[in-house]
C-alpha cells in the first residue's frame, strides 16, 4: 500500500496523540474516500461542474442571440441609459 505524509501543527498533534486508541491512518483514509465518492457524485473533475459550465455557456449564448451579437456590458450600459432618460 502506498504511504503519503502530511503535515499539522503542534497543538493538533498533541491532541492525536491524547487519543491515541484511535487509528488516525484510517480515519483519514476513509475522509479521503468520502471526499472523492462526493465529488464523483457530482460529477466534477478537478473541482469543476462541468454541467453547470454547460448551462450557463448555453443561457451566455442565447443571450447574445437575443441582444443582437452584442455583448452583456453593451447591454447593460443601453439599459442604464434608458433609465437615466426616463
């Protein structure tokens, strides 16, 4: 099985050691199962949710189909334009 090392500082090792019965090792161990079964879930690589990503380079796109080719700062200045003339 392969070793990594981490590092913590003092005051959490003291505290580790006080509690000495429990195996670190695995409960660390199963931390990083839970962590990659979660992300797995999500469907995320490399902490991106590549769904999401998706959806809004969509609702990006329709938005410039519908504002004529412009882009979103173009639009947002029109706007307040029109506000500061009403």
């Amino acid at each position: 099985m392969p070793v990594i090392s981490i590092r913590i500082d003092v005051k959490l090792k003291r505290k580790m050691d006080e509690l000495s019965y429990i195996n670190w090792s695995e409960v660390i161990r199963r931390k990083i199962e839970e962590v990659i079964e979660e992300e797995e879930r999500k469907g995320k690589k490399g902490g991106k949710d590549y769904k999401k990503i998706s959806e809004a380079s969509v609702r990006s796109y329709q938005f410039f189909l519908n504002y004529g080719g412009k882009n979103s700062g173009d639009v947002i200045r029109e706007w307040r334009e029109r506000n500061w003339q009403l």
